[in-house]
C-alpha cells in the first residue's frame, strides 16, 4: 500500500470534466485505488464515486493505491491534482 496527501487547489473543486478526466487516467493503473476525505472514501475509477464525494477546494485528501503500480498510480493522480487549474 502506498499513500500520499495533496489539498485541491482548484477553484472549481473536482467537478465533472477533471472527475472525467481523473477517471480516464485512474482506469490506466492496475491497482485499486481509493482518494479518501475524512472517513469517506471514492473510487478514482468511478465518475458517479468521485461526484458525490464533493471534493471542494481546500481540501486535503489522502490518495491510497494497492497494488503492482501503486507508487505510480498515486504519484500520477495527486500530480493531476495538483495541477488542476480553472
């Protein structure tokens, strides 16, 4: 297992077009994923998982990979995030 922190920085937060395109790049990776706010916890590889998650900017979430990319995996996502701008 391998995790790693990042704060959305995004003004618009994860909405649907970075979710579609958060989705896109989680589905790459073989290893299950999770992005955990709090005590919930979404499925990078879900659309309707990631929405309902209401990932607003501010937050700090923890990315959580298991799995044979798992470093990779989190590494590429939180960087996606990270870069998020609007």
């Amino acid at each position: 297992m391998y995790s790693k922190n990042v704060m959305i920085s995004n003004p618009t937060g994860l909405h649907a077009r970075p979710a579609t395109l958060l989705v896109k790049l989680s589905e790459s990776f073989q290893s299950d994923l999770q992005i955990i706010n709090g005590s919930n916890a979404a499925d990078p590889k879900s659309i309707f998982s990631l929405l309902a998650a209401g990932l607003r900017p501010g937050l700090t979430i923890t990315v959580k990979g298991v799995g044979a990319d798992e470093h990779e995996a989190v590494e590429k996502i939180c960087s996606f995030i990270d870069a998020l701008e609007e």
